[in-house]
C-alpha cells in the first residue's frame, strides 16, 4: 500500500522519498527517552471500542499510507476487527501484508497475531469500480448499462477532479454500514489511508465540490435538451440560454456536450443523491466515534499543510487525535556537539589511517545538524498549536517488506518501540 506516502523514510533525504524506498527503524536512530508534553497515546485510540473510524491525512509524501496500515496492524493484534482502506498503494507494501495484489474488494491479511481475537483486511481503492457500484445500485440494469457505456461518464468516473476524494468517502460510508450475516458490523475500526493531493485539505473539500457539481445548475442545464425534447426545448429555454449552450457546444465540441447531455439524462433519477451521500459521510467524520491523526514530516511545506488541517478540523468541530511526524532524524551520539565532530576532522590527520574516522565525524555532524533543524521545525509548530498531542516516528533504515516491519512502526507510533 503506498503511493500516498509511509511513516519513515531514508535518512539520506529526510522527508523527500516514497514508500518504496522507506527503511526499517533504526535502533540507533531513536527520539529522546524523556516524554514530551502532550505525548499522542496511539493505543488509547486503537484500543477504544467506541472508535469506528481512524483517517490518517495529510499532504502526499508524508507516509500515510504506511502509517495507515502499521495502525490497523497494531489495532487487529489487540483484538479489533479492522479493515484498512488504502490509495494506490506500492506492491511491495501490499506484499509486506502477505497480499499479492490489493483491489477494490477487502482481503484478509494471514500471519497477524489473532490471540486477542481480532483481524485485519485491507483493500486498495479502484474509484472507478466504486464509481461503477454507486451507479448500479441506484439506477436500473437499463439505465445503468446507458451510463456505464456513456464515454463522458468513463472520463468523469476515472480521472475528474475530486472523483478520488469522492470514492474514498463513498467506500467509506460502505464499509462502516457493512454488516455481517448475523447483523453485528463486519468491522468494527475502518482505517482510512486519504488519497495523494497538492492540498490536505483536498480530501475535505473535493466531495463536496463534485457533489455540488453533478447536481447543480450547469448539469440542470445541460439536461434540459432531454427533459424537454426536440422543438419544445428551444421553446422553453430563453434566447439567453440557447446562446450559453451554443458557446458550450464551440468550447466542449457538439458530440461531447451530446455524450454529456445523455448522461445527465441518464443521471436524472440520481441527482441529488451525490450530494447527500457525501453530506452524510461528511458527518460521519465529525461523530465522536472518528478520530483525525494528521501525519507530517518535518519539513516546512509538510508541517505547513498540517497546520492548515489542523485548524479547518477545528474549524469544522472534527475530532482532532493528534499529529505524527514521520522520519525524523536523531544523533546517534548526542553528548558529541557537531562543532567539536567538525573541529575533529578538521584537525585530524588526513591520509589513509584516519580516513574512516573523519568520514564518520563528518557524518554525525551533518545528522546532528538535521536532527537539531527537525527538532526546531516541529517544536515551532507545536509552540503554534499548543494542546496537539504528537508523536515522532524515527527515519528508518531498511525496506518496509513485512508484517514484523509494520509492527516496528507501529511500536514507535504507540511509544513502545525497543
């Protein structure tokens, strides 16, 4: 599962790579021993039978994804019956869950501790196959066939803008409202990986954007040839109105705007509905039953997006757990200051015997002096939002490539890695 992001990267360049090349923890790497105020406690939060819902958001890079799937690991080996909704996630992750391939269907991940009584399955979203179920469950086979085959709709469905945020929430919605054949939930924590995008805030907006959009008054426009038909559409619309659909006829092309029109006619008896699915799921996210974690890393841009999430929750009154910040970067040597690993090599002999030893100084010294810039930029904005519980996750050094990987991170989310 990937794509998105992970929860650690390589140390060589913090905050810069994908899942694909993000390490295993590092015991050398690891933050101070002392606890720092307002500590985020992950497994109060995974432990909680009255939390349903766990969205993991934030810009894309950051590691979400393998935040995400660390966290439902971790919940299903304490006895939660998880299912972890992931974005375009990289094969190599999705084989660390012991999956060859992640679809739109949940699939149970084997070689995870049941002893509490849990369970994991992830699923990876197809929005175009979450597209294609809305459509068929709330049309007819007729009318279905119509819109599936509509080449307006294939492009609307795969690449519109917001369609991915969309289909998050509208798996979402399903996976929660799923229930198993004796009526009880068939999961009771969905983990939710929010899709890759330049804004955070992306993820919040984009429905309700697309929503507003397939039931408003453009698309009305456009439906008004068909509901009308033939000489009486050019009766009922106004000079004004013809010209508007004259102009969009230039700009879109006349077979274009005639695809768009028989979809929307299509369409009709679903409009409306759009926009209240996601109404609904919208306030799903606000129950006390859902929790935020708005994961970073600590650079600037990162911490920046996080910080405006942070305050559109509040804003919009969701329930806020807190913030991670992933690949972090430690001295491995915090009692040597990187002046005097500097002054050292620089003093130092330079021929073959101590080659090593002022590669090595040189080498703390540049890992002290981003360990000390990451410690400054997330102190600074913690000083910006006082009472945000956080936890930082070390850079790693190995590639994530199984369950016991995932279990690391997961350690180091709840605080108890070794």
């Amino acid at each position: 599962m990937t794509s998105s992001s992970t929860t650690t990267g390589a140390s060589a360049a913090p905050g810069s790579s994908r899942d694909a090349r993000h390490r295993r923890l590092d015991p050398a790497n690891q933050p101070p021993s002392r606890p720092a105020p307002h500590t985020l406690n992950v497994d109060d939060i995974l432990t909680d039978p009255q939390t349903h819902i766990l969205v993991c958001c934030g810009s894309g890079g950051v590691g979400k994804t393998t935040t995400a799937a660390s966290l439902a690991l971790r919940a299903a080996e304490a006895g939660r019956k998880v299912c972890v909704l992931t974005i375009d996630p990289a094969k190599r992750l999705a084989q660390s869950m012991g999956l060859a391939e992640l679809d739109n269907t949940p699939r149970s991940v084997s070689g995870i501790n049941h002893a509490a009584g849990g369970s994991l399955d992830a699923m990876m979203l197809d929005m175009k196959r979450t597209f294609d179920e809305v459509v068929q469950a709330h049309a007819t086979p007729e009318k279905a066939e119509q819109i599936l085959s509509n080449p307006f709709y294939q492009a609307l469905s795969s690449s519109f803008a917001g369609t991915q945020e969309y289909m998050a929430m509208e798996k979402l919605g399903q996976l929660h409202h799923q229930k198993d054949p004796d009526g009880t939930p068939r999961w009771d924590l969905v983990v939710v990986d929010t899709p890759p995008s330049r804004s955070a805030l992306d993820f919040l907006d984009a429905p309700a954007r697309l929503g507003s959009f397939l039931d408003g008054r453009f698309i009305r426009l456009l439906m008004a040839p068909a509901k009308a038909g033939g000489r009486a559409y050019f009766k009922v619309l106004s000079a004004g109105v013809n010209l508007a659909v004259g102009a969009m006829s230039k700009i879109l092309g006349s077979q274009m705007l005639q695809d768009v029109q028989t979809l929307t006619a299509a369409l009709d008896t679903m409009f409306g509905g759009f926009r209240e699915r996601a109404d609904q799921t919208y306030a799903l996210l606000s129950r006390s039953g859902t929790a935020f974690l708005v994961v970073a890393s600590p650079e600037r841009d990162a911490l920046r997006e996080a910080g405006f999430f942070i305050d559109r929750l509040g804003a919009e009154k969701m329930p806020l757990a807190g913030l991670v910040v992933n690949r972090v970067m430690y001295s491995r040597a915090p009692q040597l200051p990187e002046t005097v690993a500097v002054s050292g090599a620089v003093a130092m002999p330079h021929d073959e015997e101590h080659r090593t030893t002022i590669a090595i100084l040189r080498l703390h010294a540049a890992t002290s002096q981003v360990a000390r810039r990451h410690q400054d930029l997330i102190q600074r904005f913690l000083d910006a939002h006082p009472g945000v519980a956080s936890v930082q996750v070390p850079a790693a050094s190995q590639d994530i490539h199984d369950l016991e990987a995932l279990r690391e991170i997961g350690a180091a989310l709840s605080g108890t890695a070794r």
